[in-house]
C-alpha cells in the first residue's frame, strides 16, 4: 500500500485525483513494473494513508473459486479485489458512521459527499483522521473464513489553518470532537464484509496492536494498557487474558519449539512468550 499525497493534507494544490497516492500496487517481482493498482481514496485531505496490511485469500467468491485481496482501509470501508487484475469485487462499510461518502461506484471509487471536506469553521469527519482502523496487521483463518482486525470508531473536527488564497492550501488539524473513541477486536466473513462479532477492548487507543489467529480457533490480541487477550475465533467469547503490566503496541506471533507451542508479544521493552503447561498441552 502507498500513503498520502503529502503532509500539506489540504488538497488545493494538488489538483486530481493524485494518481499512485492511497494505492495498492501490484508489482512484477523480476522487473518491478507495474501490474495493476487499485486507488482506495483519490485526493485524500484526510490522512487515510494506505499502508493498512492486505491479506491474501483463497476463497469461493460469489460461487466462484477466486485469489483475492482483502484490505479494511483507513477511510472506513473494507475492500475485496481479485489480485491477479485488480479488479474491484466489494467494498462496504465496517464502521457504524460514515460521513465523507455515501457509498462506492461500480469501479469502487468513493462516492463523496459535498460540504464535508475540512474547512475554516471545521467539519465533523466520521471516521476521525487516526482512522477506522491503522497500521498493526489484521489476520485470516481460513478454517472460519473470517478476517480479524482492530477496528476504531470515532470522529474528529477538522479545520483548515487559511483560506486565503495562495496559502498553500493550508493545514489541517483535527483536535477531538469530546467524544470517546471506541475500540474493537473485530471479525468479518472474509468474501462478504459482514460482521460476525466484535470483542470490545478497553479505553481507546490511537492505533492498536496487531492480530493473530491460530489453527487452534483462537485469536489472541493486545491492548495498549498492557493486556493481552485470546478469544474464540469463532464467536468472539473471551477465554484468557493476562496483564503484561505495560504498553502493547505490537501484534502477537506463535512459533512451536520441540512440538510446543508459545505465543509471545512484546510489552514495553520486554518479550513475553507464553505456552501450556506440560500436563494441559497432553
């Protein structure tokens, strides 16, 4: 994924849709030239880089076998493309507020809504510019067919410093509406963007940490105030959690060692790997 056009969010000066910006590219792995590239957000004025993890996935599409790419985007919607073109096959909302767009063309282009661009008095973004969902990496089981990530809702005020002309078409900042941003551990059918379940987690966060899901049926998950949880992959249901004492920020990874198997993270400066005991793992 690429990010956005420039740190000046404001997009007067750069006119069109700032093509190669907000993309997911396809490359040539032995010449590097392009393949195909897909824009999720043309023009972005709102920070909605896309740099958020694609997964790769097998999977029957509208009764069809197909090799797709799944990405839920910053902007708020989640994408389902077919990576041998990049073809746009589905793209639908996974947060509750959607306020920029009413929906996506035919092509998956983002259908704006007018008067919602950041102005001078400010305007009201859902989701906010941190997002509906950021960087750390989402994960698929394809025993469930579900795709899991950490997903944020919240919105923000965004205002342009100037208006005047030949300001440079300004910044924009994006203090907090008052309102508490929510977060969520939350799984999609992977082929058809529905939600299945959401395990809400404590606080808000700006980021989140990363996800992992294990051919256990589990998806283990951190928080930033230092607690890692594992759920059912299938219904959400919280079964474990331990409090690592400090920030998580990172995605959890699980490795076997002499046919045991340990989930670690990193919490704070610390690595914390953790396994069954000998008597449970029998």
């Amino acid at each position: 994924g690429t990010g956005q056009p420039g740190s000046q969010w404001a997009g007067d000066v750069r006119e069109g849709d700032n093509l190669f910006t907000e993309c997911v590219v396809a490359l040539d792995v032995d010449t590097g030239k392009l393949k195909w590239y897909f824009q999720f957000t043309p023009h972005d004025v709102r920070d909605w880089d896309a740099l958020e993890m694609p997964v790769l996935v097998d999977a029957p599409f509208r009764g069809q076998p197909r090799k797709l790419l799944v990405q839920a985007n910053r902007n708020g919607y989640y994408y389902v493309l077919d990576r041998t073109n990049g073809q746009f096959l589905l793209g639908t909302p996974f947060v509750s507020r959607l306020s920029w767009s009413s929906g996506l063309s035919p092509e998956g282009r983002p259908i704006l809504i007018p008067g919602t661009d950041p102005s001078v008095q400010g305007s009201k973004t859902c989701p906010s510019t941190m997002g509906a969902t950021n960087w750390p990496s989402p994960a698929y089981s394809p025993d469930t067919g579900y795709f899991y990530f950490m997903a944020q809702e919240g919105c923000s005020i965004n205002f342009r410093v100037s208006d005047k002309p030949g300001a440079g078409g300004g910044y924009i900042r994006s203090p907090h509406e008052g309102e508490e941003w929510q977060f969520f551990l939350r799984a999609l059918d992977a082929t058809t963007g529905k939600k299945v379940w959401e395990y809400r987690h404590v606080g808000s966060m700006r980021y989140g940490p990363g996800v992992l899901s294990t051919a256990g049926g589990l998806v283990f998950a951190g928080e930033h105030k230092g607690l890692l949880s594992a759920v059912d992959a299938r219904t959400g249901k919280p079964l474990w959690h331990f409090n690592t004492g400090a920030l998580i920020t990172s995605g959890p990874i699980s490795y076997s060692i002499d046919g045991q198997q340990f989930v670690a993270i990193v919490s704070g400066a610390s690595v914390l790997a953790f396994a069954l005991p000998d008597s449970a793992a029998k």
